[in-house]
C-alpha cells in the first residue's frame, strides 16, 4: 500500500505519469495485494512521525518517475502526505 500512496504523491508532484500509478495498481491487484487504504487516513498520519523513513528529522519517500525508475525525496508537508492518503481511500 505504501507503493501506491508513494507513486500517488509522485503524480501529484507531476514526476510521474498517471500510467504508471495505473499499472502498478493493476500489478499489485494481480498479486492479491491491497491498492486502496484500508484504515481511515487520519490513522496512519498519527503514527508517521515513528517511520523509519525519517532522516534528520525529515519524512523522505522513494517516489516513483517511472516503472523503474524511481527518486529519493522528503516530504515537502504533512498535507502533501494527508492528500495522498485520502486519493488511496
């Protein structure tokens, strides 16, 4: 599930197509995996700050540009991250 909200901000930053995010949802659901939040988004944003994603008191994220071909990057608010969780809802 983090893939899919990870590549959902991507496409929110417009770093990666709307495309890929399809196809790694319909790989995902191929391999009988989750592709929509199965909690409500407010509950996963209470237990971020524990991530082990988090560097120097930043929240970072492999965002995907393409399928394979993916970037490092931090997360630029918690709203960026609260968007992204309710698009996976």
């Amino acid at each position: 599930m983090g893939m899919v909200v990870a590549a959902s901000m991507a496409v929110r930053r417009r770093i990666c197509p709307v495309e890929a995010l399809d196809r790694l949802k319909k790989l995902l659901q191929a391999f009988g995996l989750p592709t929509s939040l199965p909690v409500d988004a407010a509950e996963v944003l209470r237990f971020v700050r524990y991530d082990k994603k988090i560097q120097d008191r930043q929240l970072r994220f492999v965002l995907l540009k393409d399928i394979g071909d993916s970037v490092v990057a931090s997360l630029e608010s918690p709203v960026e991250l609260e968007a992204a969780l309710k698009a996976c809802a």
